[in-house]
C-alpha cells in the first residue's frame, strides 16, 4: 500500500475539503455541538428544577440551595473524574469512535430518563450523563488529533473550529431548553436536550465512510509502539508506581467517592457514612476529605521527587497552577449554581415596551444569526459529502429543520408578548456568546509580543473574574425580594468572567503535556481534571450558601466574599511569577 493510499484511508483530508479543512473536521464539529446542546441545555436547568417550589405553574422539587448545591457539585465533580477512565477504555480496549458513540448512546438514554416526571428516572438519567461523558469527552478530542496528524499546519484552525462547535451548541442548547422548560415544564426541556443527542449520535455512526479508519483501535499499531527514549537520565528507572503509590491512590480513591455522594444523601437527611467523626467545629466528612487531599498532595510529591531535577521542577510547576486553578473553576463556576438562583430571584427581568421591544430585536440577532452561518456550513457539508455519507447529512437537516422551528416558535412568543421577563436561562448563553465573540481577539495576544507567562496569564483571568463579582457586588446592595439587581451588572459580570476564561482555560492542559515527561502525561492529565472536579464540588458546595448568606447579611457580602478569593489568588500566582518561571526551565 503506498503512502497517499494509507493517508486517505487514516486521513479524511483526501475526501473533499469545507473552508480549506477535511470534511471530516465538521462531522467532529457538528457532533460536539449536538452533545453540548443537550448537555449545557440539561446543566442550565438543573438547579432551577432542584429549587423550583413544589406547587405553582412549574413545580420542582422544593430543595434548599444548599441541597440542590450539594446534589449539583457532585455530578459535576463526577463529569470530570469518569473521563479519565473513559480515555483510558477509549485508547486501550475500543477504540475513540466506539467510546464516542457508547457515550452519545448513553447520555441519549440519560436524557431520555430524565424526561419522565420521577425522582427514579432523574437519578438514573444524572448517572447515565456521568457515565457517557465519561466515554464522550475525551475520545471527540482524541480523533480530532489523529486526523490532523499529517496536516499540523492547519491543527491550530481546526480546534479553533472545534471549540466554537462546542460554544455554538451550549448556546443554543440553554436558549432552546431553557425557554421551553421555563415555559412548558422541566421535563420538557430535559426531553428536547435527549432528542438533539440522539440525533447527533445517529448522524455520527452514520458518517463512518468518511472517517475511514480515524478513531478505530489498531492493535497492530499499538504493539509496534516502543517506549520513549527521549527522557532524561533516571526517569524511566524510578517512574513505575510503587505498592505505597496504589495503595495510596485506592485509598484516596474511595474516599473521594464515597464523600462525593455522602455530601448530597447527608444534606437531604437520608444518610451520613461520616458523622462518626463529626466534631463540634467541623463536619467528619469535610475531615476526611481533607485527609484524603493531604494524602493525594504526598502521592504527588513523592511521584515527582522520584525524577531528575529539571522534570521535578516542571513538575511542581505543573502542581502550583492546578493549585491555582481551583480557585478559578472554584469562583467561575457559580454560573452553574449561584448565579442562576441569583439571576431567577435577584434580577429585575421584567421588560415592557421600548425596553421589550429592544430586547426582542438583539435576542433575533443573537439567534437567527449564528443559525444562518452554521446552516451555511451545514449546506457547505452536505455538498462535498453527499454522496459518501448522504444519511448522516440527512439527519442533520433534520437536526436544523427541528432547531430553526424551535428557534422561531420562542421569539414569536417573546414578539407577541405585551410584556415579558427574560428566562433565567438567557443570563446562562451570555458565556458561550462573549467566547464567540472574544476569543480570536484574546488569541491574538498570545501570538504577539505581549504574551504573557503562564503565571500573568492566571494572575490576569483571576482578577477580572474578581472584576466581575466586584461589580454585581455592587450592583446588588440592598437588594431582597422586593428591590432587584439591575440586569446590566449580571450582563457585565459574565463578560469580565469570559475574559477570565479565555486567560486561563486554553493555557491549562497545553503546559501539563508541555511540562510532564511523557511516561507521566496520564497521571498528571488525571491530576489536572482532578483539580477541576474538586473546584466544581467546591464552587457548588460555597454557591448552595447563597440563600444564608444573603439572610445573614446581603446578598452583597456573598459577592464581596467571591471578589476577594479569585483577587487574593491571582495577585498570590502574579507574585510567585518569578518562582514558576525558574521551575519550568525555558519551557514558555
């Protein structure tokens, strides 16, 4: 077989080109933004349902903050542990396409449970969510990767692509989902985010033809593979986890999980595996915990004292910004929890007249708009690859006929409406729409000669999150029940975020595989998302408080206290700039 022969077979490049990428590229977009649409349209509705009031025009089920919090931090704290067994699975055993379309497949079935008005089915469907994305989210990427082996020239455009699949899909996902639960019942929306993955799923079994062989497990392939011999002297000797190293990771392991579902169980008072060890200061779960964190912080060090000096120190620089991270994800992700609640309860959403009428023309833009470029490049796919994969477009047609009728029917009711308040769920697009928006401007910082280090990078996002909440801190004194938060802040507060977002998030991962031998990349990869699940359980758990802390003093000193924590954060990585830059040793 010559060369060009098994390029196309491994390569969609050969298979027709849409905006100069292979046509496989926005098979990969349209699947990723089809899986966001359901998952971010599921996510936005989450603590609304939770809190919602058991009796009224929408009932929910009447929890506390505190409790919905510690229900909602759990399984976002899960969505990022189960992918590092997922890659793992993905890689080894099925291959990236298989594990992708498992995880679309059972996600679909998530959806479809929590479609049904029972406690049952919703716990089952939030199980099925964990499970899939496990398999989902890190296998999409995975296949992105391999198809732009041979044309690394155009990988940097193709993720850009990629990442605004991703941002279209949540966008449209809490717009759509979010106005039909608010207005027709929870479960309504929950069954619209189940019938986009389903469709997405469909459509990407059906495009196998054009991917030829991308993302299919190639055991031939692998056992050729060699270790590699690029490392320096000492690595590889002392690299292999010890029985203390297991032995610790088993431990660490199954206390994390088991405080994972503790917390929520204990808050509802169904049952506290924990309270042994209550005391009259702390609570025995947040004890064990941070014992088990302790542990897990030596395991690290210990790993990492285990190499030569230079890989130690990029090491402990790669520990410094995960430490850091967490306070990022820790303040950014109140969108998930407080903010909602805050937004729903807080807000003035009420709109009549010119200011209606306002709001109505830029919600059209915001909408119609992004659908008429991504149709445009539906339209542009179909052309180059129908007669390969003439089903897969056909359900993605069918995907655009459902979003643009679904699309429509919301801004005819908000046109024809005397008046209206803007769903809680609108807020929640604000962070996709200002990502679009910014982030090829933000990128462009990176490639000039302004482009800061990784620490300035972090020191820059946390304090214009810290920016943000300084402003809706503001904007909200005095307010309660009846006096209410001018939108304006709220709006300006997820743009300050975004722009801490855009510093922060593409950075992360690019220094871990940049400064982690190669023989310890999965670890610290597994490390690196375990720092983000703990700052989601982190960020749910301080977010349930809101509703106390706004009884106990105002709503004001619940923002004042997420100013303070990103801003200390940041100025702390600024100052320690210095020290990171040495630890990394010339790697920028």
């Amino acid at each position: 077989m010559t060369e060009n022969s098994s390029f196309s077979l491994r390569n969609p490049a050969g298979e027709g080109r849409v905006l100069g990428h292979p046509a496989g590229l926005f098979v990969l977009f349209f699947t990723e933004m089809w899986e966001r649409f359901s998952f971010y349209g599921m996510r936005v509705l989450l603590i609304q349902f939770l809190t919602a009031s058991v009796l009224g025009a929408n009932p929910g089920w009447g929890w506390s903050a505190e409790q919905a919090g510690a229900l909602y931090g759990t399984y976002a704290m899960l969505l990022y542990i189960t992918p590092i067994f997922g890659g793992v699975i993905g890689d080894k055993y099925i291959g990236s396409r298989a594990s992708v379309i498992l995880g679309a497949a059972i996600m679909t079935l998530g959806h479809a449970a929590m479609a049904f008005d029972s406690p049952l089915m919703f716990f089952i469907g939030l199980a099925c969510l964990v499970i899939g994305t496990g398999f989902f989210k890190p296998n999409m990427p995975a296949i992105l990767g391999e198809m732009y082996k041979q044309l690394p020239e155009k990988k940097d455009g193709a993720y850009t692509i990629f990442y605004m699949g991703v941002n279209a899909g949540a966008f449209f996902g809490m717009m759509l989902c979010g106005y039909i639960a608010e207005t027709s019942g929870w479960h309504w929306g929950f069954g619209l985010a189940g019938i986009f993955m389903l469709l997405g799923t469909i459509q990407f079994w059906l495009a196998g033809p054009l991917l030829g062989r991308l993302g299919l497990l190639d055991k031939s392939q692998k056992n050729k593979e060699t270790p590699q011999n690029n490392l320096e002297a000492g690595e590889v000797k002392y690299n292999k986890f010890s029985t203390g190293d297991v032995v610790l990771m088993i431990i660490v392991g199954i206390v994390g999980l088991i405080y994972a579902f503790n917390d929520p169980l204990s808050k509802n008072n169904v049952l506290d595996v924990f309270a042994f060890m209550d005391t009259a200061a702390f609570r025995g779960q947040n004890i064990a915990i941070v014992i088990a964190l302790l542990m897990f912080l030596f395991l690290i060090v210990s790993r990492a004292r285990r190499y030569t000096k230079v890989v130690r120190d990029r090491m402990y620089g790669v520990i410094l910004l995960g430490f850091f991270l967490i306070f990022f994800f820790m303040s950014f992700e109140q969108g998930a929890t407080s903010l909602v609640l805050v937004a729903r309860d807080y807000v003035n959403r009420e709109l009549s007249g010119n200011s209606l009428l306002i709001f109505n023309i830029i919600n059209t833009l915001l909408t119609i708009v992004p659908l008429v470029i991504i149709s445009w490049v539906l339209i542009k796919l179909a052309i180059v690859t129908w007669k390969k994969i003439a089903w897969s477009n056909v359900i993605l047609f069918i995907c655009f006929i459902l979003i643009w009728g679904a699309g429509i029917w919301m801004l005819y009711k908000e046109f024809t409406a005397e008046t209206s308040a803007i769903k809680v769920s609108w807020f929640s697009t604000l962070n996709s729409f200002f990502i679009i928006a910014l982030a090829s401007s933000v990128s462009k910082i990176w490639e000039s000669k302004y482009n800061p280090t990784a620490a300035m990078k972090y020191g820059y996002g946390l304090l214009l999150v810290a920016i943000g909440y300084l402003l809706i801190a503001f904007g909200s004194f005095g307010a309660s029940d009846g006096v209410k938060i001018s939108m304006v802040f709220l709006v300006l507060t997820y743009l300050f975020h975004t722009l801490g977002e855009l510093f922060i998030s593409p950075v992360g991962l690019s220094y871990v595989s940049k400064l982690v031998p190669a023989r310890m990349l999965a670890f610290m990869f597994g490390m690196w998302y375990l720092a983000i699940a703990i700052a989601q359980k982190l960020a749910a758990i301080l977010g349930g408080q809101v509703e106390a802390i706004q009884q106990e003093y105002s709503l004001s000193h619940f923002f004042f206290l997420f100013t303070i924590i990103p801003a200390v954060a940041g100025l702390l990585v600024m100052a320690l700039n210095p020290l990171i830059k040495r630890l990394m040793h010339g790697i920028k």
